[in-house]
C-alpha cells in the first residue's frame, strides 16, 4: 500500500486534526514539513496553486482541505470509521461549522497572549493572505471580540456534551469531534494557562482529553524531494469521469479554475472527475511528473477557464 504522506507543520491547527484522524485509526503516516510561510518551493508543484495546509498525498494523488481528506482516509482505512452511524452529512456540516466559526477568534485569541514571539514574516504574509493581522497589538484590540465569539461557540459544545454523551455525536468519536478540537488545542497549546483563564474550557475537558488520548498514529519524518520522487514516479489512480449531469456543467478534460469560498489561490488544471465528494484536476510539471489534484466540492467550485 503506497505511503501516507502528510504535507504539514505541526504548529497548524488543521494539520493536528489529521494527526488526530491517524490517531484514531491507528495509521502510519510520514509527514514532510512545510514551512510556517511561503516560500514553499516543495509543495508547490503538488497542489496546482493550492496553498493551504495540510495536504495529502498518495503516490500522484493529492487531497486538499482536512474536509476531503478526513473522507478520503476513511474510504481507504474505513476501520475505526470517522463517520459513526453513517453520519457523513451531519460530521461534515459541524466539522465546517467548527472550522470556519472558531478557527480565527480562537487563534487570534491565542496570539493576542503570546503575540510578541510571533516572527513578522508570518504576520505580513497572513495579512496578504488572509487579509488579518495577527500581530500582538491587533490581536489585543480584538481580545473582547474574540474570546466572546469563542466562548459562545465553546457553549454550543458544552451543550452537546451535557447529557454526559463521550463525543459530539454520541456514543464514537466522529469528525466532527476533530473538527471542534483543533482550535481550542491551538488556543491551550499555545496560550497555556492565560487561554485557559479567558475561554470556559471547563466543561469540555474531559471531552478534550478524550479526543487528545487517540494519539497521533505512527509518524515517521520523509524529506521533501523524496515526497516529489514518490510522485513523479507513481501514476495517478484511476478517475470516474464527469457526470454528464454535473452541477457545475462542465465536461471531462475542460481547462478549469478551481475557486475557494476562502481564498484567492490561482488554481488551475484540467477536470478529470467530478462527483458529489470531489472535484478532480490534473496538473503536470518537471518536479511532479501528473498528478491528480482533488478537493472537496463544500467551499469549491469550478469553472471553465476563459477561452
Ligand atoms: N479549509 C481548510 C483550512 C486549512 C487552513 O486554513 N490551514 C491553515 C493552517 S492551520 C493555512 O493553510 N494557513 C495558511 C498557510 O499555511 O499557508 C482545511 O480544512 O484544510
């Protein structure tokens, strides 16, 4: 079976919850660092213009957006299942509500305590980004904001929680559990005790704990041109095409750019397939060779390049 290859930096949040998700199933898994900020000359030529982390790749496929891979890794090792109950919908929807509501207000949170360490690099090239300044005194000025709007998500948790249920949709640990997770790790990891005073971490941490106790999976270090030899090396596996009654119209090898809900990342490649779980592109280059470039069709969409 070819490797998991995890493209991530362990101080990101959303790479914890894969981290998290080889935890729970017990998988081995390399990860190749990525640095913290562009430039990133290693992973570039994988994602067609993706720019987030993490990634995933196996052999010439890569999986973007911890929405998709959560999926894609549970289609490949579906034992211990992410998706109790056949829940897929109501995982997803919590996982994109956690991630999207708690991941700034509890990061910038975060930063509004240990700010000054943060290297000017990162804060410039997030304010291009993302359009948001994670320095100290930014940070600080946002401090009521933030720790009301995580606190009233941290409150939507506790309720979930309080019939005395062990995880967010019962009686196994789900996605969306991972998914709620990671940012409030990010906020005590980094924020220690000053985080901790701020949110009601209370009565989520026994839940936390719970969610912490799956460990990481078996983790072992691969240096980055050995991730682009295993790609230019490997074939993409094989796609089911374009339906022709796709939503987004578009046909099997149409040039496309793929817009996220997010982000401004210029990408771009030819369809290959297109389902109701992913939207794939093909992408080729010298360091890579063809790859198939896969994202989640919740926050991405595609449209045909202009002629
Ligand atoms: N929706 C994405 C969000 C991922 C995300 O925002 N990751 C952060 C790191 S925690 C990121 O990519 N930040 C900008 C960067 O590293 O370039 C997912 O679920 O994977």
């Amino acid at each position: 079976m070819p490797d998991l290859i995890l493209h991530q930096y362990d101080l990101s949040p959303f790479c914890e919850k894969l981290r998290l998700a080889f935890g729970v199933k017990d998988l081995a898994w390399r990860a190749v660092e990525v640095p913290v900020w562009p430039p990133r000359p290693d992973t570039v030529p994988l994602t067609a213009g993706f720019r987030r982390a993490p990634v995933l790749q196996v052999g010439a496929d890569i999986y973007c957006d911890t929405l998709l891979i959560l999926r894609e890794l549970d289609r490949r090792h579906p034992e211990p299942t992410l998706y109790p109950d056949d829940q897929v919908g109501l995982a997803s929807v919590l996982s994109w509500w956690a991630d999207t509501t708690t991941f700034l207000p509890a990061a910038t949170l975060t930063t509004s305590i240990i700010g000054d360490g943060v290297p000017a690099e990162f804060i410039e090239d997030r304010i291009r980004f993302m359009k948001h300044d994670f320095s100290k005194a930014a940070s600080l000025r946002d401090l009521p904001l933030n720790r009301q709007r995580t606190a009233a998500q941290m409150g939507f948790l506790a309720d979930m929680l309080k019939d005395g249920r062990p995880f967010l949709l019962g009686h196994s640990l789900s996605a969306a559990d991972l998914s709620a997770y990671h940012t409030l790790w990010f906020a005590r990891q980094n924020g220690g005790a000053e985080a901790e005073a701020l949110l009601p971490f209370r009565p989520l941490l026994a839940w936390m704990d719970r969610v912490a106790a799956v460990g990481h999976g078996r983790r072992a270090a691969m240096a980055a041109d050995e991730a682009l030899r295993i790609a230019r090396e490997a074939e993409p596996e094989p796609v089911r095409g374009v339906a022709a009654d796709d939503p987004s119209g578009l046909k099997g090898g149409e040039w496309v750019e793929v817009r996220t809900d997010d982000a401004n990342d210029p990408i771009r490649g030819q369809l290959v397939a297109a389902d109701p779980t992913e939207l794939v592109i093909r992408h080729k280059n010298d360091s890579v060779g063809t790859v198939h470039v896969h994202f989640p069709r919740f926050g991405y969409s595609a449209v045909a390049e202009p002629a």
